[in-house]
C-alpha cells in the first residue's frame, strides 16, 4: 500500500505532501540538466519513509518531484522533547537540524568576510578575547577562525590542547560553536539578527531561526540550535546551485566565498568550510575522524556537496544534476543512510554521458 501511495503521488502531482496538501510551486530558476525519471523514484523514497524519516524533499531543476511530511513514529517522546518545536504552515515539523546548523554558519562567514568583518587567517582570540580555550596562550594564539571552521583547531571537545593547528582533522562541534560568537563580535549584532538580514530574509526562508537547546544538550558545548524544515533548508541547497544568488537575483555570498566553502581541505578531502564534499580520494568521519579510503558517498555524484547533522539530517546538492534532497527526521535504522539512499535513487538518474 506505501509503494502505490508513492506511485500515485508522483504520478499525479510529481510531489506528495502528507500534511498541508501540495505545495505551491518554489520560486527556483531552471536549469538545464539531465532530467531523473520520477517514475523511478518509488524504491528509493520506500526506503527513505522506511528509515524514520518526517521529512523528505526532491528538487530538480527547480521544481518539486516528490514532498512529503511524515508524522513520528509511536515512541518518540525522547526525539520530540529535544529536537521538535512545533509544526509549520507547510506540515513539516519544525526540527533543531543539529550539526546541518553548521552549512548555514559557513554561508554566513563567508558573507561576513565579503562585507570585510572578519578575516579567517586572524586567531580566534582577535574578536573574542583570549583564555576561550584550555590551551596555552601561545597555543591559543596560534588557532584562527579558518581552524574552526575546517575542524583543524588542534583542540579536543573540551578545548583543551591535542595537537598544532591545522595539522589534524578532528570534527569539533564545541570548536565550531565559538564561530557564532565570532560572528556576533565581528558583526556588532545578535546572530539572530545577522542570520534573518544576511540569509534567511534574502531566501525567503519563513521557518528557521536559532532556539536555546533544552537544559539535556548543555554539555554538548553547542547551546543553540537551528530550528528550521525542509523546505528551507532546500532553499540554502538553490544559494548553491545560483552560485550565490538568492531568487531574485540579488547576491547574498560571492562566487569567490561559496567556493572556498566547498573546497577541499588537506587534512580532509572529503570537508571543506563546514561542508561535507564527495569525490574525494579519502574521507576522515565525523566522531573518531575514523579514515575511509575513496569517496563519501560512491553512490552519489562526485560533485555532491552536503550538510549534515545527527539524527541524519541530510542536504545533498548534486550540482551536475540540478539536483537538491532533503531529509529530517530521527536516527536511520540503516546506519549507513547515505549509501542506501543514494543506491536506490541512482536507478532513477540518467546514465553518465558516454565518452567519446
């Protein structure tokens, strides 16, 4: 019966929406691109609603192929006390994206440094002051925002020294944390503020704002956490694909930022400025930073980019494709969502062009 809803849904509107009815067309630009054959997509979405999926999102070329806004499982108390703050116009659940927060603060830097606000190449000290850290204060001085933002700081998750800067790869969160208060200082203003005039007002993104996480995340070293949906979170995958440029044209990041965000970095191919990138010879995981030889995600496109977050939050931006997916929710049974995901979904992408 959930294979024919599926079948149904894409047969008749190309786009599902459980809660809310359909959704009005995305004001996105189109693109030239390969087109996936939507009548492909039911085996990869099954698995996708099978996985505790609420919110599940496809985008191509600017228009909606499939949206749907599932309810939480029975025995989901736990998840909804921490991560969900209400429901939105649209249906979605209103989440806290957890570390997918950390794609919208790289944008944000990035427009804070085309405004010439902050330099990332200055120590983090510069704007906050020193003793941030329980390093020594020549160790300290040594650690710039571009360090934070690359998860280079050389730090361990209770800031204290491990290793020189810029030498290792260890993914941070508490480390990345200091950035938006980098951000504040830099700017003179609330990050609430600077977020709703840099970014989410130029997108039209209706939903997302910053929240104070309960008391039960205070030791995560992250007290704040970005509430937002599907569909806006999509609308950060469009700034990517328009190079910059929000719907109506108007720039909100250079070309020349957006793409220092997405390159790679040395100590990890596979992230760049708080972006997940594919295609790279290795990748060093989040957590213990564990190696994997080859790319992130054979599965997916080579040029796809995405942030992510615990719970596995997803945004995938295949920019070869057009191609821009969502997914909110809980924990995935399948521990390795991005491969399962993304084996099922290529059966409906077009095939690589021959060479000639």
């Amino acid at each position: 019966m959930a294979r024919r809803a599926v079948l149904l849904a894409l047969a008749i509107l190309g786009t599902a929406a459980c809660a809310g009815g359909a959704p009005p067309p995305m004001a996105l630009p189109i693109r030239e691109t390969p087109t996936i054959r939507t009548d492909m997509l039911a085996e990869a979405i099954d698995y996708a609603r099978g996985q505790n999926t609420t919110g599940l999102l496809i985008i191509q070329n600017g228009r909606t192929l499939f949206e749907a806004n599932w309810p939480l499982a029975e025995g989901s108390e736990d998840f909804r006390s921490g991560f969900v703050h209400g429901t939105a116009r649209d249906g979605a659940l209103l989440e806290d994206v957890a570390s997918l927060q950390k794609s919208f603060v790289a944008i944000l830097t990035g427009t804070a440094i085309d405004k010439g606000l902050i330099d990332i190449e200055r120590p983090v000290s510069f704007y906050i002051g020193e003793g941030w850290s329980k390093a020594t204060r020549e160790q300290e001085a040594g650690i710039t925002v571009r360090h934070l933002l690359e998860m280079t700081s050389g730090l361990t998750e209770s800031l204290a020294f491990k290793a020189p800067a810029g030498s290792e790869f260890f993914y941070n969160t508490p480390a990345y944390a200091l950035i938006k208060g980098v951000l504040a200082k830099a700017s003179g203003a609330p990050l609430e503020d600077i977020t709703r005039s840099w970014l989410t007002d130029p997108l039209g993104m209706t939903e997302t704002s910053w929240r104070i996480r309960p008391g039960r995340f205070a030791g995560v070293g992250n007290p704040t956490g970005l509430v937002t949906t599907p569909r806006d979170i999509a609308k950060l995958g469009q700034l990517v694909l328009d190079a910059g440029h929000s719907p109506s044209g108007a720039r909100v990041i250079s070309s020349s930022q957006l793409k220092a965000i997405l390159s790679r970095t040395a100590a990890n191919p596979a992230y760049g400025r708080l972006w997940w990138l594919n295609g790279g010879d290795f990748t060093l995981n989040a957590g213990a930073g564990r190696r994997v030889e080859g790319s992130m995600i054979p599965e997916a496109p080579d040029d796809l980019v995405a942030g992510q977050g615990a719970e596995a939050r997803k945004l995938y931006v295949a920019p070869s494709l057009g191609l821009i997916i969502v997914r909110t929710g809980m924990q995935t049974p399948d521990a390795n969502f991005n491969s399962g995901f993304w084996r099922l979904l290529a059966k409906a992408l077009p095939p690589p062009p021959s060479a000639s």
